[in-house]
C-alpha cells in the first residue's frame, strides 16, 4: 500500500441521488456540472467523479451526456498531462443492462474518460440497492481494459477489496490500483477508523486510495484520509449539509473551502492532475 505523499481530492459533484428540490446547489445541467468543475480546480481538486444528468434531472447512461460534459471540462482546462482526470459511471443503482452501463466507456478521441467507477459488489442502500453481478463486474472492467480505461474501484466494505484482488488474479485488473473507500452506507461498513483501518491492511500492493463518508460521516472520513496518508472523495454527491444538524444546507465550494482549509492547516500538500495521473500511470487526457 502507498501512502501519499500530497492530498488527492476527488470531487463528485453530482452523484445519481439528489434532487434540486433536496438541495439548490445541486448541478445537473452539463453545463452546471461543468461550470461547477472548472471552478472546482481553485481548491486543488485532481480527479472529478462525473454523473450525468438527463433534461428532466434524472440520472441517465447516454454517451452524449457524458461527451458534453467532458468536452465542456476540457475545453476550458484542457488536454495533456496537467488535464483533470475525468472519471464516468457505470453504477448499476438505476440499470443494470451491460449495454446501458458501459455506454459511457464508448467515448474516444478527446471525450475518451481517463477513468470509469467500477462497483466491486451489490450494495443496498437506504431505499434502493444497486445491482452489480459477477459477470457484470468482470464484463465492465474488462472493457475498461480494452479501452485503457483505468476503474475506479469503488469499495463499500472489506469483501469488495477482496473481489479485487480476484479480478487481478483473473488478469482483469492492473496495478496501481485505485480505491474509493466508501463508509458510512447503511448496510455496509460504518464510518469509524477501525472499519478504515481494517480496508486499509487488506489493500493489495501498489494501490493509491481515498476515503469518502456518506452523508454526516463525509468530513469525519475526509479528515481520516488526510492523517493516514491517503486521498479524499468530496461532494454533493456523498453530503448535502455543511453541519450534522442540518440546518444549513452547503454547495460544493463550501465542501471544498473546508477540506482545503483543513489541508492548509496541517501543512498538507495537494498533488496536481499531473502528480496524480504519474501516481496512476495514466496517459495526459485526449491521448
């Protein structure tokens, strides 16, 4: 396992979940995700996490939307080594056809994504499970493979870090890995730094990690990452209250001024697109 030596802030902007009525600050639009992820780079942000949006609001697997919105981030930041490392979805929380969840992985050129999430399990939320089979898991990251695609593994509990380990066995997968550790789901892991410490000791060799917690537990998690050497996942997508009592519901800068500010504190410096993309061995974007 690596420990960073700068901060990776991962931002997910959007997520599959909330609403304009849940929280304003939501952007859903292309263009409001783009624009909020342009200004997103002031605070050190190196990966984005992107989850597309149809024109009613409702989360959608079309390419196109995906391209839009990639084409609007590099537009303005650009291609190469020291682009945003742009991330899509292929979460099975709404479809679960391999056609629908992998058409995002069909980009190429310039919109090509850098990176795609890959789910390393079924995970039940607290209405909804997201449905994630063996077969659909190994067809994703196989095509990921195919397209030079790097997954972004996205790991709700210790079993799934074990069924990563199986997919390299498998040659499905290759190192550095990436995790996103995700705490704080009703039905998975619970927010606390023995959970964490736990997925922590079972990462395999050459892996670069980050953090997140669900809803309250998002700024307890983040602050975990950031003294144990890892990365952190910030966003409207995991937490739309700035404080635990809910009573001040909070944009993205908001997260993201706070996270920052705490880097800024302890003297924690934050790696830049460029360190991140060397870290992951991936190629500058649009190449």
């Amino acid at each position: 396992m690596q420990h960073s030596e700068k901060l990776i802030i991962n931002f997910a902007p959007t997520g599959m979940l909330p609403t304009r009525e849940m929280s304003p600050h939501v952007p859903l639009t292309p263009q409001e995700i783009v624009e909020q992820v342009l200004d997103a780079r002031q605070y050190g942000i190196s990966i984005v996490h992107l989850h597309a949006r149809g024109e009613d609001g409702l989360p959608t697997y079309r390419k196109e939307i995906y391209k839009e919105i990639i084409d609007g981030i590099r537009r303005v930041d650009g291609l190469g080594e020291d682009a945003l490392i742009l991330s899509v979805s292929t979460s099975g929380r709404h479809w679960n056809e391999f056609e629908k969840r992998s058409e995002c992985l069909e980009l190429d050129g310039a919109s090509r994504p850098d990176m795609a999430s890959l789910t390393l399990s079924s995970v039940n939320f607290n209405r909804q499970a997201s449905i994630n089979s063996p077969d659909i898991i190994k067809r994703l990251a196989t095509m990921m493979r195919e397209k030079r695609i790097k997954p972004e593994l996205e790991a709700f509990d210790i079993g799934m870090i074990n069924y990563a380990k199986y997919l390299y066995r498998k040659g499905l997968l290759e190192p550095p890995f990436y995790f996103n550790l995700l705490l704080g789901n009703i039905a998975c892991a619970q927010a606390n730094i023995l959970n964490l410490g736990v997925m922590l000791t079972e990462l395999p060799e050459q892996s670069v990690w980050a953090v997140g917690g669900i809803g309250d537990s998002q700024l307890k998690m983040n602050l975990n990452g950031m003294i144990n050497g890892g990365g952190i996942r910030v966003g409207l997508e995991d937490n739309l209250w700035l404080t635990s009592e809910r009573r001040k519901l909070a944009s993205n800068r908001d997260l993201l001024t706070r996270v920052r500010s705490v880097a800024d504190t302890i003297n924690l410096p934050v790696a830049s697109p460029r360190e991140v993309r060397r870290r992951l061995a991936l190629k500058g974007a649009g190449s």
